[in-house]
C-alpha cells in the first residue's frame, strides 16, 4: 500500500479473488485500475485499509507517515470572526494602496473556506485578494504560504506579498514539491486552470498537495476555470479543493460530462467529454466558487468587439485558393491510403489551414495598425502562430513577445511597451495572454481567435484592466471558413461556460468538433474543386 501521484491511496497485490472480494467492500469505495495498477481509494478509506490490511500488505514510507500525521492533526483554526478582524481591510498597504471594496469581500469569503476557487475575471485584484486573506492566517495561527505560479508572474506575487509585508515561498508549475512541512500550509494556486487536465503530471502534483495531512487550507486563483467550456475540466479543481461532487470521478462524469463506454479502435474506452446538467452543477459549486466581473464592480470603460471580414483580390485569391489546395489534395492522400483514422488528422489540416489564412490576413492587419499608430494609438496584436508576427515586426516594427524568450526578456519588453518606448506590442496567445498588465493599448487586434474562450478572455483582458484611458476594442479579422468554424466553436462553448458562471442562464446549442470540422473540410474541398 502507498501512494498515488495524486495523493490517493494505492493498493497493488497479486491478484487472488478473495483479496479483491474483501477490497470491493471497503467504504468508501475504491476504482479498480486494471491488474498493473491495482486499486485507488480516497484519503478517508486510509486508515480502514491499514487497520485491515497492513499487517498482509507492505505499507510504503510515504503512506505510512501520512498516516502519523493523520493521529496527529494539526489544531483547529480559529473562528471566522477572528480570522477577519486580522486582515485590517482598511490600512493603507506599504506602496500607498488602499484595497478596493470588492478585494476586502473577497478576503473575507476566502477566510471562511478552507478549500475554494477564486474565479474573479482578470484584472479584479486576485493576488492582492487572496494575500490579504492569507496575512490574517498567518497572524492567528502557526501557517506557512505556499504559493504556486508560472515563473513569470513570481515578480508580481513578490511585489504584492511586500506590500503586505508577508513571507511566502514561491514555486512553479513545472517544479511542485511532493510534500509540506509539518506546520501547518496554506496552499495559493495562481492560474490554477493550468491544472485542467486531470491526468496530466502538474494536476496530479497539485491533487497530492491539495489532499496532504499538513494542510490548512487551498485557495485555487483562476479567471477562466472552465476555458473549453466542458466540466471535465473543471473536476480537477473540484478535487483539488475537496468538493463533495468530486469524491467520485465516475459519477461526476456521468452526470455532468456525458460519460459512456464507446468502442474505439476494437478496444472498451470510458468517454467523458461533453456537457450536461450545467444548471444543476452551477447550483452545486456556487457555495465555493466565487466568480465576479468587471463591469458590474468597477465600472471600466466598455469592452467592444469589431469583425473585420477579408475580401481578398483576383490574384491574392488564387494564390490562397492554391495554398489550401496543397493541403487538401494532401488530406485526401491519406483519406485513399487510409492512414486518416480520427478527427485529430481533420484538427491538423484545419490548424493549416488557420496558418496559411493568418498569413494573407497580413496586408489588411497592417493597414489597421498604420492607421491606429496615425491616430497615436498603442496596439497589442495576438496570434497563434510565430510566422506571422515575426512578418509583422519585419513591417511595422515594435516588440516581440513569444516563448522564445525567457521570462526576464519578456517582463522587458512589457515594460517597455508599458513605458511608451513602442506602441506595438506582437505576442503569441501562450505568453502574452497569461498575467502581464498592458492597459496602455486601447486597441487589441486578434489575427486568428484561440481554440478556447478562456484564451480569449485572457488575452483581451490584458488590456481591459484597472487604470486604462477610454474603452477597448477588439478587432477580430476573419477569413475563409477556418476562421468561421473556430468564431461559432467560441461562441458554443462560452455558453455553456455562461451557464455555469454568468448571471443568468442561457440555452445551449450543441454540435459535436468532429462534425464542424468535417464540415470546414468539405467546404474547403468544394472551394478548392470549383
């Protein structure tokens, strides 16, 4: 017995029937993994399992000292009440702020939830939020702060925790520690949708944090906690703050994602992808997830959204018609040799083709910008695709935002932007959409949308933000039926994340990826043909 990547109880024995017979009665109840794996059971099941097992079983070093500190606990926090008259919500912090109304209320829903996800939209304040919380922790009772984050916002949760004058240790997402001291730890979890995917190694790194003996409470910060608009998704940090609904993964799927065995490729596969019951899930994560907006706290400056349809001349047509058309007769090379076996082969060719469009949008994009730059407007442009921007530099000029760089050279370049040294900022969604403040620009020009609306949120958001001038406008230039498919897969999915967030709900529409994307596919395959 020992444990699992995702701090879950394990238990592996050569397979007899009376074993797992015994096993399939334990409360609460395990999953049976297959024959490699065995059995995982939840935390509460532990000391069940050792009581009637260990002296059968080897009980493995990392279990058995959870196990110690499970008949050692930590003392009891103190009350609400107390927790809150620490925070001092109205002192006036060390570089001269004063905490907005909405971060004080914040602070006091944090105090009282031990696990809970701060789903504020960005630029509400949230690092402030949560530290203000965590200080008033930190004064009642022996608690460390842990904080988790991309190594290129550590600058900002420095700057913010010395305003409070509050120690914290900082970790990335790509280096989480396996265990917490033996005081107690309050866990901070900054763009916690990085943890959306349950199988991936960072969630089940965080889960074995977030379900640790030595743990007083978990505060999960994200402005998109459901980017793809599945609750798949938003399982993860269900689990992480130890929601009742996510103490059973089955369950949860089948209720809320469509879960089902399909058959693929000759072989049983559990399928848990879709959406449903999202009313009934809003009304169940209310109590512990906190999510509110900007124009309804702060009052900012609109944020409006302008399309810009491309019509492309005789001969830059053909030459678009001619690019796609390498594709496509290639797409259907491997259709006739039978290599095209699931939709991620019709992903790929629609990802070119997204490319091939990005590029041709180039002269119409740089049209807008010259135009802006006359008007004395700073412009911050998004795309997915490095090419692209690295033509645009080429022609315009202005900075260059990528993962090329390390994350010294970025901060850099957006304080340059910042400063007003250059009034185009050139960034790929991956970086320059993730926790920078550049509400110098006005003016966000999207080459191409990203595949999720949390991406697309995130990176318009970098400009809508506390302390901009005038309202912002997104230019959204489209082009051929890529773009089309990508905008309505956008809008589909911020229903459902509407459902589940907003103010209000709203019916759904629903049509399956697979079926968009043949139909981009065969719509491209008439364009190419006629």
């Amino acid at each position: 017995m020992g444990l699992t990547a995702a701090g879950l109880v394990k238990v592996a024995f050569p397979f007899d029937a009376v074993t797992q017979a015994q096993l399939r009665k334990v409360r609460p109840r395990g999953i049976w993994r297959g024959a490699r794996q065995g059995w995982e059971f939840p935390l509460v099941a532990a000391q069940h399992l050792h009581g009637q097992f260990g002296s059968r079983f080897l009980v493995q070093d990392d279990l058995a000292q959870w196990l110690r500190w499970f008949q050692q606990p930590l003392p009891p926090m103190p009350c609400h009440r107390d927790l809150v008259s620490q925070v001092d919500l109205g002192v006036v912090l060390a570089d001269g702020r004063i905490p907005l109304p909405h971060q004080r209320s914040g602070a006091r829903w944090l105090l009282a939830r031990r696990g809970a996800v701060l789903a504020d939209e960005m630029g509400l304040g949230k690092t402030l939020t949560s530290l203000l919380a965590a200080r008033a922790m930190v004064r009642c009772a022996d608690v460390q702060v842990m904080v988790v984050a991309p190594v290129g916002l550590h600058d900002h949760w420095r700057l913010e925790a010395a305003a409070l004058d509050l120690p914290i240790s900082l970790y990335s997402w790509a280096r989480l520690p396996k265990e917490l001291p033996e005081a107690g730890t309050l866990l901070l979890v900054d763009e916690a949708h990085f943890g959306q995917s349950i199988w991936a190694k960072r969630t089940q790194a965080l889960l074995r944090l977030a379900r640790h003996p030595r743990l007083r409470a978990i505060w999960l910060l994200t402005g998109t906690p459901m980017k793809n608009g599945r609750p798949d998704q938003l399982y993860p940090l269900l689990a992480a703050i130890d929601h009742p609904l996510a103490r059973d993964q089955r369950a949860f799927e089948q209720r809320f994602s469509q879960g089902h065995w399909q058959e693929q490729s000759g072989q049983r596969r559990w399928y848990a992808r879709g959406a449903s019951d999202l009313e009934e899930l809003r009304r169940l994560t209310r109590p512990l997830v906190l999510h509110r907006r900007k124009q309804s706290l702060l009052g900012l400056p609109p944020k409006c959204r302008q399309e810009h349809p491309i019509f492309l001349a005789e001969k830059e047509s053909r030459g678009f018609e001619h690019r796609l058309a390498l594709v496509i007769e290639d797409y259907r090379d491997r259709v006739q040799r039978g290599l095209v076996r699931s939709d991620a082969e019709s992903l790929a060719v629609l990802t070119a083709l997204r490319q091939i469009a990005a590029e041709f949008k180039l002269p119409a994009v740089e049209t807008l910008v010259a135009e802006l730059h006359r008007q004395g407007q700073a412009v911050v442009l998004f795309s997915s695709f490095i090419e692209p921007l690295l033509l645009l530099q080429q022609r315009l000029g202005g900075e260059l935002l990528t993962g090329r760089q390390c994350p010294e050279q970025r901060q850099a370049v957006v304080n340059r932007f910042q400063a007003g040294t250059s009034s185009l900022l050139l960034a790929t969604y991956a970086v320059g959409g993730l926790g920078f403040t550049l509400h110098r620009a006005r003016h966000v020009v999207l080459l191409e949308r990203p595949w999720t609306p949390g991406d697309l949120e995130q990176a318009e958001d970098r400009c809508h933000r506390l302390g901009m001038d005038g309202g912002l406008t997104s230019h959204w230039f489209q082009l051929g039926f890529a773009d089309q498919l990508v905008d309505g897969l956008l809008a589909s999915k911020a229903e459902r994340i509407e459902v589940l967030l907003g103010p209000r709900l709203v019916g759904l529409r629903r049509q399956p990826l697979s079926v968009m994307l043949r139909c981009c596919i065969q719509e491209s395959l008439r364009t190419v043909s006629s």
